[in-house]
C-alpha cells in the first residue's frame, strides 16, 4: 500500500503446517516419532524514500526454525573426531525479527548501507554436549529465550567502469565489503532440559551463554574484474575473502567449559570465460589459505581438535541452450 509518494508498506501473513516423520531401526533401537506444528506467520516491511538515491527500510517479521533430520533421528552420527545422535523430543523455535536499514545508491552498481537488526527467539535450539564417558553431542532447546542485536555495514564502489559506444564492450573493476557484528545472550535452563528429553543427561555450566554456531564479528570483501566483449564473450574474475571471530561449537555440561571454535580467514578465487551465448568454461579454487581450525573447551583451556578443511581446486565446462 502507497501511503504517499515516499512510503510504501507491505503487509503479508503466510500459514504452514509442518510435519516430519522419521522411522528407525537400529541394533540399539527401533521406533518412530513425528512432529507436526501450524505455523501463522506475518510480517511487515516499510520504505521511505528519503531521496532519488536514498532509502529508509523497516522490516519485522514471525519466522521459525525447525529441527533438521540429523537433529531429531535419535540414532548415532559419527564424524572424524566426534559422535552425534539426534533428540525425538526437538521441537522448533519461534524466531521474532525486526530491522532498520539506511540504503544509499550513489550510481549504478554501488552502495552504502547501514543496518541495525535484531531478534527475539523462544525455546533456542543448541548444540551441547552430553554427560557421558564418549562425550556425544547432541541438540536440545535449550531454555525459554535467546537474544541477538546487531549493526552490519555494507559498501561497494566501482573502481573502474567504462563503455565503449561503438563496439558496446563493457570493463568494470569493482570493491566490496561488508561488516557486521552480532551480540547474542540465551538462559541456560537445565531443568527444562532433564523435563522435556528423559535419557539425555544436561548439567549446564554456565546460567546464560552465546548463541551455538553465532560469531560476533563477520567480514567478508571481495574484487572483481568483469569484462564484456563482442559476440556474446565475456570475462569475470573474482577474489574474494571472509573472516569470522570464534564461536561456541558446543555447549558444556558438568563443570566442563563450551567447545570453542576458533577464528578462520578464507580466501576463494573465482574465474569465469564465456566464449558465446552458449558456451563458458570455469576455474575455482576455495579455501586458499587452508587455516588451522581449533576447538578449545574454554574454562580449561584445553585444545581438543585441530584440523584443516583442506584447498579445494575444481574447472568446468557450462552449456546453455
């Protein structure tokens, strides 16, 4: 709806209804269980055009999140280094967001934003790991509410950026960055826990903590070159690098302190070659600075894995009717 010239609002409702059924039968165990849940589900989005090349954006929505298969199978995963097993009693949490974004399009192809955002969720679901003698991890909704609030900055400039009006080729050179940083607080409520999945024995450590699997910092930049020739050929190479600062791999239990992931620089290329309309051909390579990953269990300070994801290098060949 157009209030005026400048402010537009978008007003929507969505209605799912979730279901998830899951069967097993293994040499410990055989069952089944399933998960249903309706889910009525608004939101809202506000624009105001501050001017020709500036917007003001609101949005607040009801979303959800929903346990994965591997979450709620209560069967054995195991992974190098580490056993998993799921939780039938998983159920979803509900998930309030709001954000408040100023936009900025200072020519074609470049930005400057900055955002405030935040979000309110009930019954978290976390990664912890279990009181046992193999030191299995689990997933559980932890408590009744989490937290998160953030700001997050974006910029991208063209650096270069030419057209020639009598062969129509195009070159650019362009820069990107975007930054944001994220606080997230939860209650640990342990009791819930022991109420709510009879079997998995949760001692929290800790009375509140981070979100699982949430960094405070994230940076990611990119430079890419991009050039369009005659006959439909073209060419684009792209570097581009992240960071994120360490985050909780798994919450503790009993005295013991949470898996703690540490911070990762990457570094991916990318390079594109278009021949015609139909054919292009392609190179990648990811993960070029192959960092050592290290989980640390926090209040003992111990490193208890360490590894790398490895430099992963592939090309290929695309064909488009």
């Amino acid at each position: 709806y157009n209030f005026t010239d400048r402010l537009t609002a978008v007003l929507g409702v969505r209605a799912e209804y979730l279901k998830q059924s899951i069967d097993w039968y293994t040499a410990l165990s055989q069952g089944k269980n399933s998960f249903d849940q309706f889910e009525l589900l608004p939101s809202l989005a506000l624009r105001y055009k501050v001017t020709e090349n500036q917007n003001l954006r609101f949005a607040t929505s009801k979303t959800y999140t929903l346990p994965q298969f591997k979450e709620r199978a209560p069967f054995l995963f195991e992974e190098v280094g580490q056993s998993f097993f799921g939780n039938e009693n998983l159920y979803n949490s509900t998930d309030y967001n709001f954000d408040l974004k100023w936009e900025m399009y200072p020519k074609n192809g470049e930005v400057i934003s900055f955002t405030g955002f935040g979000k309110y969720i009930q019954n978290p679901i976390n990664q912890v790991t279990v009181a046992s003698a193999t030191n299995d991890i689990s997933w559980v909704n932890t408590g009744e509410k989490a937290i998160g609030l953030g700001i997050e900055g974006e910029w991208r400039k063209n650096i270069i950026s030419r057209e020639s009006n009598t062969t129509g080729e195009k070159t650019n050179l362009g820069f990107g960055i975007n930054v944001s940083y994220l606080y997230t607080n939860q209650d640990l409520d342990t009791q819930k826990v022991i109420e709510e999945n009879p079997g998995i024995s949760v001692a929290f450590t800790n009375k509140d903590s981070r979100l699982t699997g949430a960094s405070d910092l994230l940076v990611n930049s990119d430079i890419s070159f991009n050039k369009d020739f005659k006959n439909d050929k073209s060419l684009t190479a792209t570097l581009a690098g992240g960071y994120f600062s360490d985050r909780i791999y798994a919450l503790g239990v009993t005295g013991k302190g949470d898996l703690v992931d540490s911070e990762v620089i990457t570094l991916d290329f990318v390079l594109k070659y278009k021949i015609n309309k139909n054919i292009g051909f392609g190179f990648s390579a990811k993960n070029l600075t192959n960092p050592t990953i290290e989980r640390t269990q926090d209040i003992q300070n111990v490193v208890v894995d360490s590894y790398k994801k490895g430099r992963n290098f592939s090309i290929s060949m695309k064909y488009s009717f």
